[in-house]
C-alpha cells in the first residue's frame, strides 16, 4: 500500500510539474503606451504604473515564476510600435502586449500577436473593427470601444432634443471609426449627420474647425477625437461662443484626464462615456489614491482596463497551471472577470469584454466638491445593452 502510494504521489507531482509551465521562467508583460505625444496623458506613465499595481495586487509570482513588467513608447507611429513589439517578441521574450492607445498602432500589432502565437490586452485603442471584422482569438479589448462609446452617448443626446449633428473627427482609424459608428446609431434614432471636417492628430490650432461646426447650426458638434486633441478643440470651440449659441458639446470619447486639462468652465455639461470612474464608491477612491500617489493624476479608463487586463491575465495563467497563449485565452474566457472596477465581466470568443459602461455629465464649477470631482453618473448602461451583439458581428469565432 505504501509502493502505490508513494508512486501515485510521484505520479501526481510530475504530472503537476508538466502541466504548471512557464516559457523562459518568467511571464514578461509589455506595456506599449505613449509617453510623449498627444495620448500621454489619458494612458502613457500611468498605464505602466497601473500594469505594477496589478501585479502588486495579484503577487509577485505566478506559478511560483516572477513577473516582469517592462514598457516603451510608440510615439503615435505604427512603424514605431511594430518595431518594439517585433524585438520584444524576437529577443524580449514578451509574452502579453499591453495597452496601446492609438487605433492604428493597435490593429497593426494585433495582427502580429496573432501570427506569433503571443496575447494582445488593449485597453487604448477603440476602434470597433478590433472585435469585428479583424477579430483574433489571442486579442482581449477590455475597456472601450467606438461601438459602445458612440451607442450609449448618441442615444442619450438624441433623447435630449439634439437631432441634427455635425463631427470634427481625427483623421486615422480611431476617429473615422468613431464617426462611422456614430452616425449609424443617429441615424437609427432619427437624428442626422450635417456634415464633418477630419483634422490630422496633435493639431493645435482648431479655429477654423469650430467656425466650420458653428456655421453647419447642428444641435450638437461631436469630437470623434482623443487626448490633446479633445482638449483643444472643446476649448476652442469654446472660446467660440458655440456653447453661448446653443450648440451642445459632445465628447465622444473623453477621460477625466480631459476634463481636468479642458477645465469646469469650459467643459461644464458635456456628455461622455465611460467604462470606469475613480469616484464610484469606497473601493474605487481607495485604489484611485494610492494611483494618484504615484501617477499624480487620478485614473483614466484607459489606465483601469490595463490593471483589470493584466490582473485578469494573471488569474487566468494561475488557473491553466500555464502561460501557454491558447489555454491561457481559454481560462479568461471561462473565468468572470472581477477587479475594482468591473463585475460580474466576461470575455466573449470574439475578444471583446462585455463589462458596464456608464453615460456621465460634466458637471459645473460649482457642483465640484473636491479635486477631480468632475461627472455626475447619469446612467448605467449594461454591458450587452452598450456592445455589438453577437447577431450583429462579423467576427467567424462568433459562427462556430
């Protein structure tokens, strides 16, 4: 009895110890961000400090291997990104890429995650095309995307009486995305598009854009923009009087980073979409301060999805008793995603993570009780209200 037991134990360990792998005895995770251009802000440094927390929260260690965090800047250019991924993946040994604001760079290194067997967590970009037409098995998109952001805002705008619209729109995939999506669902709910003007990113100077949006009379002018771009434009539409005549201002996709750049004055009343708030309850303030300790800003939903992203990421190696791409995709879909900020999460087989989102208000000076007190929540929109539905996808890991 004691032979069987001892070999049924050995048996045991060596089947644990193949199962439980780790490649290179680390799990290496990538955050490719933008520490120097227009999206510094709403991502960059405080994604990175983000992807630490995660780690932090979850342990040093994933099956008794280290993790590793390491970062760099794509500067907003494709060739750029693709350049630090390919070495991270040749010589890097980077199992996971993690973040990347910016549509482009996004869709690019999507692309070869997919060829090289690796995992993409992308809490930066939004282009909708990610889980739709150009949907991968090994890509996560874990925050946002134009497809909800458009929905959730465009709806509760119509609903207020702003039926006619005219779009300033960044002219790369992001905006004309964002715009795209938008359109249809004005359209749907009997509103119309007047017209658009595209403008290349890191533009400073939005003058004859807003003259543009001011003279089309549209009830509301909508920003399919991102980062600085937001920035000066609200302002500067601002400092046109648009407001003062009657125009709405809609920010279709803005970070709290924004506002406090924008301001209460100028930014007071603007809609927006999130998939994460730092103010929600005791939880979120609590985890927001010890980021806002070491980020000097309070989080963006950007810098949120990179912690649920990596935290879930980790969970999941945990789970496969691997970091094995495919069986660690496996676990993520199978497991709820539960962090500070998302509950009751789930992964769908097309990449997207069906999560919350919720429709806010800028409020004005005067509501603001304390710093970085800018939105009020006006509504929670349930995940499979706020996302495209499967019968709507063109993704074929949806068809199966």
């Amino acid at each position: 009895m004691m032979r069987q037991f001892l070999a049924a134990t050995i048996v045991a360990v060596i089947t644990t110890a193949a199962h439980a792998q780790v490649s290179d005895d680390v799990v290496r995770i990538g955050v490719l961000t933008d520490l120097s251009s227009w999206g510094r802000d709403n991502s960059g440094p405080g994604s990175v400090e983000a992807a630490r927390m995660a780690v932090e929260e979850f342990g040093p260690t994933v099956l008794g291997k280290p993790i590793e965090i390491i970062s760099a800047d794509h500067q907003m250019k494709t060739d750029v990104g693709v350049q630090i991924v390919r070495g991270w993946f040749d010589n890097g040994k980077v199992d996971a890429v993690v973040d990347i604001p910016n549509s482009g760079i996004a869709i690019a290194v999507h692309n070869m995650v997919r060829e090289r067997n690796k995992i993409a967590l992308l809490s930066g970009p939004g282009a909708s095309s990610l889980t739709d037409e150009l949907c991968s098995p090994n890509t996560v998109h874990f925050a946002y995307d134009t497809y909800a952001l458009s929905k959730v805002t465009a709806s509760a705008v119509i609903k207020e009486g702003g039926k006619s619209w005219f779009f300033v729109t960044a002219d790369y995939a992001f905006g004309q995305q964002l715009e795209k999506d938008a359109t249809r669902f004005i359209n749907e709910m009997g509103g119309k598009v007047l017209g658009s003007v595209k403008h290349p990113t890191n533009t400073a100077d939005f003058s004859s854009f807003a003259l543009q949006a001011q003279s089309s009379k549209a009830d509301v002018v909508a920003f399919a923009n991102a980062g600085q771009d937001t920035d000066n434009s609200i302002k500067q539409s601002g400092e046109f009087g648009l407001v003062q005549g009657g125009q709405k201002l809609v920010g279709l996709l803005m970070f709290d980073t924004d506002v406090h750049a924008i301001g209460l004055n100028a930014a007071q009343g603007t809609y927006m979409t999130t998939a994460s708030y730092w103010n929600m309850d005791e939880k979120t303030r609590a985890w927001s301060k010890k980021f806002y300790a070491r980020a000097n800003v309070m989080p963006t939903m950007i810098q949120t999805g990179v912690y649920g992203s990596v935290l879930h990421y980790l969970k999941a190696i945990q789970a496969a008793g691997t970091d094995d791409p495919k069986a660690v995709m496996a676990k993520m879909r199978e497991l709820p995603i539960e962090d500070t900020f998302v509950h009751g999460g789930k992964l769908r087989e097309d990449g997207r993570v069906i999560r919350d989102m919720y429709l806010a208000k800028v409020k004005k000076p005067s509501e603001s009780k304390e710093p970085w007190d800018y939105l009020d929540i006006v509504k929670t929109v349930k995940g499979d209200d706020a996302y495209r539905p499967v019968s709507e996808s063109k993704c074929p890991l949806l068809k199966k």
